[in-house]
C-alpha cells in the first residue's frame, strides 16, 4: 500500500508515518500543500490520501476537488485538530471517507488502512 500525507506540520507526518509504519504501512511520500499533493498524484499510484483539512494554500477540501476534477479515484481520508459534525458532514458530500480529530488517528488510522488494502488487494 502506497500513502500520500499532505500535511503542513512537520509533527503531524512524523506521528502518522510510525502509526503508518506500526502498521507495517512503509510506502509513504508526504508533502506540505495540495499543490505539490497534485503534483505527486501525476507522476504516482497511490492507494490512499491522508490529507490536513485546513492547509496553508488550498484546504484539503480544494485537493479532493482537483483530485476529482484530474479523475484520480483515490480513497480520501481527512484530519485535524477539531473534528464537529459540520465537517464531516462537509467531508462525506465531498466524497471523502472520513474525517478523524488527531487524537483518535493512532487507533482509527491502522484499521481504515488495513480495510482500504483489503478491498484494494
């Protein structure tokens, strides 16, 4: 399984990729913006797209849009800080899978992560 992390703080890639590597997940890019996300999406196969919500350019609701609009059919899953009803509510009409607060990711990431190999497998 291969993970693309968009993410603008250093420490939330970090943290994700152990979780990610604890799952035995090694395949990891990451970058800071969704720009550059695109960017990486044109020229690699990924099989899922853990994004920031609120990124410094574009929101990882613009990335799911432009991922869409490029025909990238990449499972998406959404973090950050604060999770309330309106985002995922926001998430799930924009086709993402969910949308997790960081301090559930080390107990919600691995399992969604051996869910989407399993389907993809």
């Amino acid at each position: 399984m291969k993970v693309l992390i968009v993410s603008s703080s250093d420490d939330d890639v970090r943290w994700i990729a152990k979780i990610l590597g604890e799952a035995e997940i090694v395949n990891i890019d990451f970058c800071a913006n969704s720009s550059d996300a695109i960017q990486l999406l044109a020229v690699n196969h990924y099989n899922l797209v853990l994004s920031e919500v609120y990124l410094t350019v574009l929101t990882g609701f613009d990335l799911k849009k432009l991922m869409d609009s490029f025909g990238y059919n990449i499972p998406v899953l959404f973090f950050t800080d604060k999770v309330n009803d309106n985002i995922r509510k926001e998430a799930k009409y924009a086709g993402v899978i969910d949308c997790f607060s960081t301090d559930h990711l080390d107990k919600e990431l691995p399992l969604l992560c051996a869910k989407i190999d399993g389907v993809q497998a």
